[in-house]
C-alpha cells in the first residue's frame, strides 16, 4: 500500500483547547507488496510533507497550518495554507498550489484568515480569506504585525524594532556602484573614481547558498536595534511602545485578562551583541561533544505588565524556551523548551506567579 504523502496533526489539548503544540508531517515511502521495510534513503527526504506553524480559530473549531514540499526537478521548496478540523478528519488546502503562502493567523472574530504571500502583479505582502464566505478569493489587507491578541480583539501586542535615523548630511559617493563593486566596511582600498571602477572588493569568503558568487561585503559598522514590545488597536490606529531596553524581546503572549505580557529573551538580559558575540564564538568553536550535549541557558521566560514596567522572571532552567501559550484562566504558561543541541524538544508548564515548570511528556 502506497502511504506516501500521508500527513498527521499532533494536537495536545489542555484545559479545554488550550494548546495545540505543533504539527508533524510523516511521508512514508511506498513498501514493497511483500510488506517489507526498507531503509530510508536520502531520496526519501523529497517526498516529506512539513507541517508548521499551527494556529488555532477563535472558535477552536479548526487549525490552520503551512505545508511545505520539495519540488525536486525545480530545486526549491513550495509552501501552502491548508486547515483541519480539531475534531480531526480530512484537510482543507486554502490557497492555490501555483502560489507560495505560508504563516497563517487568524483576525479576533475568525472571519478572516491572514497570511504571507507573494503574488504576481501586487506589492503586497498579507493577504485574507473570509472564512464566513466559502470558495472567496484570497483578497489584499492592510499589514497586520504577527503577535498576540487581548480576548477582547481589540488591542494587538507585537514586537518589533524602531527605525533607524540616517544622517542625511553624509552622502555615499559609491552608492550608485554595483554591489560587489561598492567598497566594504573597513576596506583598505577604494577607487580613486568610482564611475570608472569596475573591479571587485572582496574582504572575506563569503559565499552564495547556490554557490555562485559572493556576498557583498557590509558597508558600514553593525548596528544592534533590539526588537521592543509594542501595542495597537486591531482595528488600526497609533502604535504605543513599551519598552525600550537592551535586549530583543521575543515570541509575546498576552494573558486572557490582558494584564501581563509573557515574552522570551536572553536568559541574563545582556545586549544584543553581547548575546551574538557569544553565539557567533560558539560557531567558530572546534566540535566538541561535551560541549554541544551540555545544558545550556540560551533564553528564560519573563513576564511584564501589559501597561509597562520591570519584567519578571519565569524560568531559569536550562534550555531555549519558546511557543508560549497561556492556559485559559491565565494561571499558567505552557512552553517547549529544548535542554541542548543535541536532545529533543519537550512540553513545560509553570505556573504564571513563580514556581517549578512541569515536564508535560516526560
């Protein structure tokens, strides 16, 4: 029997709908008429269907979630919108398979599914199904930040990062020159006459993922925006700014009584490039099995009031945390929370006052 492309939905649901933890996608390959297995083979890798994403309606009738596929012959992967009951049966494709979709979340009311798409003829980059109309077309809407919405589906809280102010009385004499061509940061050279340079400056190895080329050089020093918590009404309107620290703040979850905001950041809230100097000198690093499979502390959980304020810590347990949800009376988080690179994810709970998380799994 042939049970390729087959797909499953792993929903844990706790404290009526509380949490639908991740999809899972398993793509068998075809088994001889005998019943007998065989090994997995690197060509099996192309027929895996990936399931990510989930996002459950208002209502908790259904999960909406990203589909993604290998096209061999075109050397790409192909991302789809497709929805589920969470009574379970057959799944639902919402957008067209010509068309790259992914990311779906749904408006407060659930009439609307918004998701990420980029189509021929529009610069646009959200897009919105009514999912109280059947067989409607996918239509534009204004951009709608990704984060987490109060019960109420008034207000929207998000993170994102301020926009930086250039100074405009600094003119770039190499900004009209081509890429590869543009001098780099810290370039010991420069051409006397950009109009007439057609060389290229070239500082490190940096490659093209397809291998052809390089990676332009970065042009001025890095610079450290970290990303802060934000608010807007969902209907449109001024966007108000929360905090304003150091450190990105990361994956928000707003309470059901919309008095606090629970949000994942680095676990000693050091500046962005302190974290990133850190991460990048791991990379660099000589494998050492000791110290890939020795817990680590890379990010903690911490909670703030929805009007401002101190964060408060949550977790201080070793692991990355992230997909926070919280439990409908707002008494406790759940989490998944990896302890190493080398081990996989599990399922926590803490509860939202302080106290030891609960390994869900096991």
């Amino acid at each position: 029997m042939d049970r390729r492309g087959q797909s499953l939905v792993l929903e844990v649901v706790m404290d009526r709908r509380w949490l639908v933890l991740s999809c899972v996608s398993v793509a068998v390959a075809a088994a001889p008429v005998s019943g007998q297995g065989r090994a997995f083979t690197p060509q099996d890798w192309y027929r895996l269907t990936t399931l990510s994403g989930p996002a459950v309606s208002p209502d908790g009738r259904w999960v909406a979630f990203t589909t993604t596929t290998v096209k061999e012959a075109e050397n790409k992967r192909h991302s789809e919108v497709w929805m589920v009951a969470t009574t379970g049966g057959d799944p639902i494709r919402l957008t067209s398979p010509s068309l790259e979709s992914s990311g779906p979340r749904w408006s407060p009311d659930g009439k609307l599914l918004l998701f990420s798409s980029s189509r021929p003829g529009s610069k646009a980059r959200t897009w919105a199904l009514r999912m109280d109309r059947p067989a409607g077309e996918a239509f534009e809407v204004d951009s709608l930040p990704e984060g987490s919405v109060t019960s109420d589906g008034q207000t929207l809280v998000y993170t994102d990062t301020t926009a930086w102010k250039r100074d405009s009385t600094q003119k770039d004499p190499y900004e009209k020159m081509a890429p590869m061509a543009r001098p780099p940061f810290q370039a010991i050279t420069k051409p006397l006459d950009p109009a007439r340079f057609d060389g290229r400056h070239i500082t490190d190895l940096g490659y093209k993922f397809n291998g052809r080329g390089f990676i332009p050089g970065p042009r001025e020093a890095r610079r450290w925006n970290p990303a802060q918590i934000w608010t807007r009404p969902v209907a449109g309107g001024p966007k108000r700014q929360l905090t304003n620290a150091v450190y990105s703040h990361r994956e928000v979850a707003v309470s059901p009584d919309g008095r606090w905001i629970a949000f994942v950041a680095d676990a000693q809230l050091r500046p962005d490039s302190v974290a990133q100097a850190e991460r990048d000198s791991l990379q660099r690093a000589k494998y050492d099995p000791k110290h890939s499979e020795a817990p680590r502390n890379d990010a903690d959980i911490f909670v703030i009031l929805a009007t401002g304020g101190e964060p408060r810590r949550l977790t201080t347990a070793s692991g990355a945390e992230g997909n926070l949800e919280w439990s409908p009376d707002g008494t406790r988080l759940a989490y998944v929370s990896q302890l190493n690179r080398t081990t996989s994810q599990r399922i926590f709970v803490v509860p939202a006052a302080g106290g030891a998380p609960v390994n869900v799994l096991g």
